[in-house]
C-alpha cells in the first residue's frame, strides 16, 4: 500500500506530518505523492478540500483520510494526538470504505469558448461582482424561476453542512444521491417572485443556470474561483465520480453534525 501525506503549512500540522511519515515507514508503509492508494491529510477540511481537488484524476483509486490539528473538523476524523492509533490501521489496512456523492458542473462560456468542467466536494456558488444577480432556473431541462439576489449555492450532501447551511438550506444525509440548490438573499415582493426554499434534485435531473448578464459574474467550486470570463450557463448535476473514505472508524453522519453544531456534552 502507498500513501500519501497532504499537509498545510501550520506548524502543529507539519510536526503531525513528519511523525505520521516516520512512523509510516517504520511499520513498512511506502510514501508515494504521485500515485497512492491513500491520501491522508494534516491540518482541516479546508486541506482535504484542497487535496481533493489536487487527486480528482485519481479519485476511482484513492481513498482519503483526515487528521485535524485545530478544530474540529467535519471530514476529519483523527485528532493530532492519535496518530500512531492512525499508523496501526493504516499498516493493518484491508480496503474498507465508505463513498459520499460529488457535484459535477459543466461552464458554457458567451464567447463561444470551450466549456470547462469541475467538480465540487462541498458546493458551487454563483454570484455577481456587484449589484443584483438576475438569472434563468432550468430543472431537467424545463425553466423553473428567474431569480434575482445576491445569488444561488448548489450543494452536494456533505457540503450541506457548509456554506449552504449558512444560507438556509437544509442539512442533507449523503446516503441520498442528490443535489440541493439554496437561494443567497433573493428578492421577493409583489414584482418578483422565487420560490424562496431549497430545491432538493435527484441524481437523474439537472439544474442548468442562465444569468441574463454574462459578464460580472463570480463563480465558484468548493475553494476555486472562475471569474473574468462571460458565463452563459451552468449546468449541476451528481456526478459519476464519488469520493472514498477509509472507514477505520469513520464517524456516522448525524454524529458528526451533533459534534459540529450542537456539541451538547455527552454523559
């Protein structure tokens, strides 16, 4: 088994990192950046985030590991002070995992310039550098709403949790395979009118986005921005690709979201 080692710059993540490669290869594991079967990541979910987007060409063969340093993290599920119980199963490692859904998105540009696609752990967000964001909803291909606002977040389940939490969206188990989209402070009154609630969409429909103004617009996928470029639409959809966990001891979804936000002492 090779394994990767994904840190961010903090001092407390680097020394997790040189003990967990260390102890790594002392119990015969090999360290390999370029081609693991394990991707363990030092620091929070903003450094998973990162190294999700850094191994998306490798997502069917890797399986990803969190350590947090700081606080509490919501994909994280070793603290810094386990880190040889972390070595253990890592060396008695016998493939077990558990696999959450991913955004795909598809950007078609107004000058003809070919699409890009991404893909989104958390969320993507659409908004405009300035003033009101005014935009097209298609649901499977069939217009839904004009919306008009600050902008729109489409959410993956575990991404449910973040930003469109915020926003609020609804909290979303990631056994569905489904995405969400959340309204960010849309306009209604007696001329416009939205829905004014989260759109839950299962995995055999899409939500294409069409901004009436093509340039201005920001958008953004997970940590990554896309912006001095004409958008013409954006088309969400589940995407084939899932995410894969080592499950030592993966932690159950509604426990992590009492641990993240309700955090009650526990008898």
């Amino acid at each position: 088994m090779k394994v990767s080692i994904y840190s961010n710059n903090g001092q407390s993540s680097r020394k997790v990192a040189t003990a967990l490669h260390r102890g790594l290869i002392a119990g015969g594991v090999e360290i390999d950046s370029l081609n693991p079967d394990i991707v363990v990541t030092v620091g929070g979910d903003g450094t998973l985030l990162s190294a999700f987007h850094h191994y998306t060409d490798r997502l069917d063969k890797i399986r990803f590991v969190g350590i947090h340093t700081g606080h509490l993290g919501f994909y994280t599920d070793w603290r810094d002070y386990e880190v040889n119980d972390l070595i253990q199963s890592l060396v008695q490692d016998n493939g077990q995992s558990v696999s959450y859904p991913l955004l795909t998105i598809q950007v078609d540009y107004a000058d003809g310039t070919h699409s890009d696609q991404a893909l989104a752990l958390n969320e993507s967000t659409i908004k405009k550098v300035s003033g009101t964001m005014v935009a097209d909803v298609y649901i499977k291909g069939e217009f839904f709403e004009s919306f008009r606002g600050d902008g729109l977040c489409i959410s993956t389940p575990t991404g449910s949790t973040a930003y469109n939490k915020s926003v609020g969206g609804a909290v979303i188990n990631p056994r569905f395979n489904a995405i969400q989209m959340a309204e960010i402070a849309s306009i209604n009154n007696l001329v416009f009118r939205t829905l004014g609630s989260p759109l839950i969409i299962p995995d055999d429909e899409w939500i294409r986005i069409e901004p009436t103004e093509s340039a201005g617009n920001v958008l953004m996928c997970d940590q990554l921005s896309i912006e001095g470029r004409p958008v013409k639409a954006i088309t969400y959809r589940i995407a084939q690709q899932r995410i894969s966990f080592a499950e030592y001891r993966h932690t159950h979804f509604w426990q992590r979201v009492e641990t993240s936000f309700i955090g009650r002492e526990r008898s």
